[in-house]
C-alpha cells in the first residue's frame, strides 16, 4: 500500500466518522430542542437568526453529501488525477478526499456547538469551533504549500 493511500484510507475514515458523529448527535439532541433554533451567528457567537427546529437537519444532510463526494474522489476507490497530457498525478496528499474530510471536521464541531446553543440558550461555543477551524486552516495552508513546492517529486 502506498502513502497516499494509505492516507486515502485515514481521510475516509475520518471522513465516515464525522458523518456518523453529526447524525448521531442531531437525532440524539432533536427530541429536546425548542421549536425555534439558531440558525446563524454572528462573530461574536450570538445568535442573530432563528428558524424552525427541522433546519438542523440542513448540516447532516450537506454531510453526506459530502462524504458521498470525497468518496468518490478517493484515491483507493479509483479517482486519479491527471495532467492536460494524460500523465497521472500521485499527489502527497489525495487533496479533493482531505479538502472534503477535513471540512466535515468543521461541520461536526459547528453542529455540536449549533445543538448546544440551540438546547441552552447560550452563545456559540468558540471551544468547540476554533480548534476544528484551525485544523482546517493548517490543513489547506499545508496542502497549499506541498503544492507549491513539492519536496521530494
């Protein structure tokens, strides 16, 4: 097995696990929300919009669609890159698989922070986010650099 399958395999995983994680919790936490929920924040964490209790149903769905996408562009399931010349491409990271994986980490965090919110009354819990928005970011500046200059290729 190479690297990038190899990693290929992890991103699905996480990929898989965050899908499970944000349905798991929305239909766990679902029966004990208020009718109307927050359905968007500003910067500061407060909620500023609310809608029916059913929208929290919005972010898995977009999961699986999602997860259904880097499926598809995984390496390990088939999906290859190839240049204007028809020469294949093994990237060190299978980047359209870790792009979408890594935003499927984001979305597990905002809608545990979304659900807790909506269930408290409370403000956007930035523990929760920041941390998967740091990942995110890391992940596409790595991914930007590796690139841009490709060590060892």
């Amino acid at each position: 097995m190479s690297s990038t399958e190899l990693v290929a395999g992890v991103l699905e995983v996480i990929a898989f696990g965050c899908v499970a994680a944000i349905i798991a919790v929305t239909v766990a936490a679902y029966p004990g929300l208020p009718e109307r929920v927050p359905v968007h924040y500003g910067l500061t964490g407060q909620a500023n919009s609310w809608g029916p209790r059913g929208f929290v149903f919005l972010i898995p769905a977009i999961s699986v669609v999602f997860f259904v996408m880097a499926t598809y562009f995984n390496p390990i399931f088939g999906f290859v890159l190839e240049d204007k010349h028809g020469v294949v491409l093994h990237p060190l990271i299978p980047m359209p698989c870790g792009v979408l994986s890594v935003v499927l980490v984001l979305f597990t965090a905002l809608q545990i922070a979304m659900l807790e919110s909506a269930r408290t009354g409370s403000p956007l819990n930035m523990r929760i986010v920041l941390p998967a928005v740091a990942v995110a970011v890391l992940f596409v500046a790595g991914s930007a650099i590796s690139v841009a200059f490709p060590f060892g290729r």
